[in-house]
C-alpha cells in the first residue's frame, strides 16, 4: 500500500482539495514521530518549535511551504519557486517574494505548518539532510497538482538565502523507482564531457525511514537567460543522445522494441490497453523496413524542464532518462508538451501537429523523412505506455485519460495505410 494515497479514476474533489489532502499526508512523513505537527493556524504548543513555515498563499490553495523565521531564504524559495510566464505574473512573484523578504508576507498568508519536538533539535527530514549534508538548512517544500510521479521537492536554502540544492523523495513504489532512477542517471552522465549541456551534481542519494532521497546540487537558473533557437535546442538534444554512442538499426531488431512489447504484454487489460496493442501490432508492420539511429533520450525535456543560458542549456529532472531508444524522442517530446501545456492547444490537434511536423522535427537527428512517421508514432505508444504504467489516470493527472486524446489520433494514424 502506497503511504501517499492515490486519487480515485472519477475526481470528486478540486485540485485544491487534493493538494491540502497530499499536504498532510505529505508533513506526515517527512515529520514522523516523536516529533509533532500542527498545519492551519495552531496556537501553543507543549514542545519547542523546531521549525516553521508559511503556508503559500493559503491552506485552502496550497502550493508552497516557505520557512517562517528564515526571511531571506523564503524569499529566495519564492523567487525559484517557478518560471512566470508574463510580466505580471514575475512581477506578482516579485511582490511576493519582497513581502516575505521584509516580514510582512507572514502578515498576510497567516496559515502555517509548526513542527515540535521534545528536545529542541531539528526534526524528521531536517535532522536526516543536516547529517547528510552535514550542515543545517532551509527547507522550501513544493506542493505539486496531482499526477502518479507526484513527489515531496524539496528546495535546500541556507539562511542567507543562497540555494544549496534540491531533494526529491520516493514516496511509494513509482516514485521511489524514479528517484533511483534519477540517482543512476545523474552518476552515469557525470563523467558526460558536454559541449553546451549543464547536469545537476549528484550529491546523495539514500534511504531514510523506506522514503528514498535523492539530493542534487542546484543550476544556476538565476543567471541571465538567452534565447533559445530550434537549432540549439537540437544540439543540446543531440549531445544527451550520444552520450553512449549512436548506431543505425532496424528498429524491430532491437532491444527497445522488445522492451516497449514486454511492457505492454504486462499492463493489466483495459479498453485503452487493448487500443494500444492494436496500434502497436499495427506499427510493427508498418516498422519491419525502418532503419533508424538509436542513442539516449532525457525522457521529459519539456520547457519548463530547463533553462538557456548565454553559453549553457540547463537541463534537469533527469528520472525518465533512458538509453538504446530511437534518437529524435526528445524533440517529439518537447514539441507536444509546449504545444498543451505551455501553448493551450487542444491535445488531440497537438498530437496531429506533432505527427505532421515529425519529419522537420526529426531531422537534425539523422532521421530519414521516410520512417520519420515510423518513430513519431513509437514515441506516442511509449509515452502511452508510461502514462498507463504510471496510473496516470487514476491520480487525477489532467492528461490521464488517454483515450481523450492520445489513443484516437494514434489508432486512426496507424491504421490509415
């Protein structure tokens, strides 16, 4: 059984009210006892107060935990708590930030999460990085809308506001496979000589109470930004994909194509899972004569996954690496997020413009325009299959439901001879 609790298939609660439920069970863990916690506005309590935080902006909308008596640091966590998208809203960001910065955003968003313990020290998670780290920190705690990889993210601030790092804990069994994971991959690219491409530093990873805990050094996403032209974005892609070496193979030979069937062949039947074995079966024969180069794939390179420096690509959240996958996934990949999360494109449409456009997009991958179809619609059964994996679906994930969107323009695309 998961100790952070799944949403029901049918949501019946808002995203709100499913944030506040994960805030508990979340304060839960990372503050197990003998140590006390209080969430809301509690008054005294009967041990010392071992830390604090504020709310942000409030219990009923919960998106955020800042410390209370650390000032500089909840503003810095403010600042980097995520990448405005208009002037208004960095400009609301900023307000916010200097609010705290000054005291008088506690004033305002007056909801708290008080921890207590009997001794005075620090407590649950805290206590755990201090001896980790070996050096007392400042937590930020991002509380994220629902999804099956959601995870407790913490920010690591010191107290004058300087960013030492970011942790992320497995809280059940998905997740925990994805901090391994994200642990394995941070250590392999390590010894990586990229041209453009900046990596966190891994700097722990571990178990702490059956949560698994990775801790990775911070990207200056501070510094100032650059532009990022299609050209680029594809030369950062393209040196993730090398990383091991690139080959041309027949993509049915491959191991990955054994993978991608074993992992269907083990998804529980559904009326979606049956929809997508068909279009794999499908896609199989359309495949038998594609030749394809094969290398790695960040796995969810997203804009909101990165940052373009002058002279560096920042790239992060690295638990969906994986190598021996057609080059060009990443690009495929990137392309339809922006297109419906950052754009507000409907998601089917945003399917049928990836496809359209999946020969261009597949191109500085050494793809031939050919059998670019051919890869665009095995990255959409892959993508398929983590979503139906992961239960996408069954957390409340806004793109969950496959058959939506996803499955209808795959079948008919890989159907239509």
């Amino acid at each position: 059984m998961s100790p952070v609790r799944r949403a029901p298939h049918q949501l019946t609660h808002t995203q709100s009210t499913l944030r506040r439920d994960y805030l508990d069970q979340v304060v839960d863990l990372l503050w197990p006892a003998p140590a006390t916690v209080a969430v809301g506005r509690p008054g005294p309590g009967s041990a010392p107060v071992v830390s604090e935080f504020v709310v942000v902006p409030s219990l009923a909308r919960p998106h955020l935990l800042v410390p209370l008596h650390a000032r500089r640091a909840a503003a810095t966590a403010l600042r980097r708590y995520s990448e405005p998208r208009t002037r208004l809203a960095k400009y609301r960001l900023e307000v916010l930030a200097r609010a705290m910065r000054t005291g008088l955003g506690e004033l305002v968003m007056r909801d708290r999460v008080r921890v207590e313990a009997a001794d005075g020290s620090p407590a649950g998670i805290e206590a755990h990085l201090t001896e980790v780290l070996g050096r007392r920190v400042q937590l930020s705690l991002h509380i994220g809308p629902a999804r099956a990889n959601r995870k407790p993210v913490l920010q690591l601030l010191s107290e004058d506001g300087d960013v030492i790092g970011f942790v992320k804990i497995g809280v059940n069994d998905l997740t925990r496979r994805l901090v391994v994971a994200e642990a394995g991959s941070l250590a392999h690219l390590a010894g990586s000589s990229f041209g453009i491409t900046a990596v966190p530093r891994l700097l722990h990873s571990g178990v702490w109470r059956g949560l698994q805990v990775l801790v990775q050094s911070p990207l200056p996403i501070w510094e100032k930004r650059a532009p990022l032209p299609p050209e680029r974005l594809a030369q950062s892609m393209l040196e993730v994909a090398a990383v091991d070496g690139v080959t041309t193979e027949r993509l049915v030979d491959t191991p990955y194509w054994d993978r991608l069937r074993t992992a269907l062949d083990e998804l529980t039947p559904t009326d979606p899972v049956e929809q997508l074995r068909t279009a794999f079966a499908a896609l199989d024969q359309r495949a038998q004569d594609a030749e394809v180069p094969m290398g790695a794939w960040h796995g969810d390179w997203t804009p909101w996954n990165m940052a373009s420096l002058p002279h560096r690509v920042l790239v992060w959240d690295w638990e969906r690496f994986e190598r021996g996958v057609p080059l060009g996934f990443d690009a495929l990949h990137y392309d339809l997020q922006r297109a419906v999360v950052r754009k507000g494109a409907d998601p089917r449409l945003a399917v049928a413009r990836c496809l359209a456009q999946s020969a261009d997009l597949l191109a500085p991958f050494g793809v031939e325009p050919r059998y670019a179809d051919v890869v665009a619609l095995t990255y959409l059964v892959d993508l398929a299959v983590r979503y139906l994996t992961d239960g996408q679906a069954e957390a409340g994930a806004r793109l969950g439901v496959l058959g939506q969107w996803l499955l209808p323009e795959l079948v008919e695309r890989v159907t239509t001879p």
